[in-house]
C-alpha cells in the first residue's frame, strides 16, 4: 500500500500561497498522527518561487515537499498543472492527497483524479481516519440536509475540502523539511485553454469576506437592499464585512459574492450577527464554526436560535438601528 498525506500548494494570483493549504496543513497532522505517515506538499510554481515561502512549510510540520518550478507554470493552467501534479503524485504515491476547494482546486482536482482513476470526496467539511485506516471525508448531501461520511475504495484517496473548515496550526510546528525539485514533463502538452489578461471586479471583496474577524449577515428577512445597506453601516462600525444567505442573493437583494452557505463561502469570524436569518442547514454549514454567533429574528422558533450563543426575538428594523446607534462613540 501506498504511503503519505500529500497537500497541494495552491499559488493565488496576488503570489501567495492560499491560506486553505495551510489551514489542510493542521488538519494532515491530525491525520498522520493516526496513520503514522510523513505529510508531504507538492506545489506547482515559476522557477526560483519555492524559495520564497520555504519557511512557511517549515513551520507548518512537512517532511517533504515536492517544487515543480518552471517558467510555463508561472501562470495557472489546467492541463500543464494535472499533468506535472499527475506525475508527481504516480513516483512518490501518496495514500491521501487534500486539495482546498477553492476556485482552482475545484478545477484541478477532478482532472488529476479522472487521470488516475481514483475517487474524489469533493467541498468536504470534515475528515478523520476510521477503524480500518480509511480516509472518512464528511460533506454535506442531499441540498445540506444530510451529512454523508464518503470511504474512497481506490487509491490515493483525494478529498477537495472548504476554506475555514478548519483553523490553521495554534502553535508552529517545526521540522527540518526537504525541499525536492523536480521538472516537469510538459513539452508538447496542449493548452486547451490560454489566460490573456486578468482584470479583477472591483466589487471583488471574496477573500475579505471569508477572513473577516466580524461577519454581519442579511437573510431574506432585510426584505430590501436597503435593508442590507443597514447591515453595511453596522459592519463599518464593527470593522466587519456583510454577508448573505443564498435566500437573500435569489432575491437580488445581496450580492452573490457574499452568500455563506453549503453553495457559497464558508467563515468562521471571531463574531457572526446573523439579521433576519432563518437558519438553514445550508446556511449553517457555512458559518457554525464562528465563535460567537448572535442571531436577530422576530420568529422564536426560527432554527437559527438553536445554533446561535444569544438570540434576539425582535424586528431586525428595529434593533440593528438601536446597535448602530450604540456603536457610534
């Protein structure tokens, strides 16, 4: 059998690596405990950029990593990057391979684990080993009401997994981590598909959103877009952000960018003041592990009450005002 936990490095386009990997990071040392494997990274990169972020994976507890660097990787690339990961991953053979299941993840993934005909748990919210030294990887089903635990029957055993699921290592985890390069096999490797230019929204505030230590959040319970510029005021005072419920976004009253949920963004603020919320099992998902959860609706038996830490029965109309007012100085 195979052996290893291998993550994926994922480089953003602002040249960062992207903090799931390193949020995966403390979740593979949970895992390698029960297992007894090495947890090892492969990233993807231009020449010359593994260098940069060394001390990040040093102390994030890896034995290896992996660094196909090339100048043609500079840039994302679905089928340069499956087949220099696909590579990779058939020489060193891995047991396990997480990938965050952000937007190149989620594209990345099903390519490498079609190629190597395996099965790929996909968006997964939790992940443990079982009696039998299986990867159990938790997601939601059924539209969010159900959570299935997935055993993958071929190997490696790949599960892509969300942003904020799980919280990055409390404490720095040092080992002398071995840096191997390796250079890609991609000359004559088609690209199907080739990156022009890359002009980013000005309205994009994405990853504010999912790493706002305050999240104010709108249901389809604020009615209006003015209900929600409400919200904005509250969250300016609080140096927070304004979410959404996906009821919210249909209405076109939020912005889909900010919906939190099993089909939106998962976060885990320090506070979440969800404002006319019923609450969900899809909504929930997205935001349960805040850790402090104050909820405002003028239905007491809404489910949002039994998730929150202090529920409010009243008119959000009423009582965001009244906290917006409190809060100026």
């Amino acid at each position: 059998m195979s052996e290893g936990i291998l993550l994926y490095a994922e480089v953003n386009k602002s040249g960062y690596v992207q903090p799931v990997f390193f949020e995966l990071a403390c979740a593979a040392q949970g895992l390698s405990g029960k297992l007894n494997e090495p947890v090892c990274a492969l990233i993807i990169c231009a020449a010359g950029y593994t260098e940069t972020v060394k001390e990040g994976f040093e102390k994030c507890g890896f034995d290896k990593v992996y660094a196909v660097e090339d100048e043609r990787l500079a840039e994302y690339n679905t089928d340069l990057y499956a087949k220099a990961a696909v590579d990779l991953i058939k020489e060193i053979e891995p047991s396990i391979i997480l990938i965050g299941a952000t937007n190149q993840g989620r594209d990345l993934a099903p390519r490498i684990a079609s190629t190597l005909k395996t099965g790929l748990t996909a968006d997964c919210t939790d992940l443990d080993i079982n009696e039998n030294g299986q990867l159990a990887a938790t997601r939601p089903t059924f539209g969010g009401k159900l959570m299935a635990t997935i055993l993958c029957k071929t190997y490696p055993q790949m599960a892509s997994v969300r942003p904020k699921v799980f919280k990055p290592l409390k404490e720095d985890v040092i080992k002398n981590t071995e840096i191997i390069y390796k250079k890609p096999d991609i000359d004559g490797i088609e690209k199907c598909v080739e990156l022009l230019s890359f002009i980013k929204s000005v309205h994009d505030s994405v990853n504010e959103l999912e790493y706002a230590q305050v999240v104010v959040a709108g249901g389809a319970g604020m009615k209006t877009a003015n209900g929600f510029e409400m919200l904005e005021k509250l969250a300016e005072l609080l140096n927070g952000k304004v979410g959404a419920t996906r009821a919210a976004a249909d209405m076109g009253i939020a912005a889909r960018d900010k919906q939190i949920g099993q089909t939106g963004l998962t976060v885990s603020p320090k506070l979440y003041i969800a404002c006319g919320i019923s609450g969900s099992v899809q909504h929930i998902v997205g935001m349960c592990d805040s850790d402090k959860i104050i909820a405002i609706n003028n239905d007491p038996d809404a489910p949002i009450f039994e998730t929150c830490d202090i529920g409010y029965v009243g008119d959000v109309f009423e009582v965001v005002p009244a906290l917006i007012k409190h809060c100026y100085p």
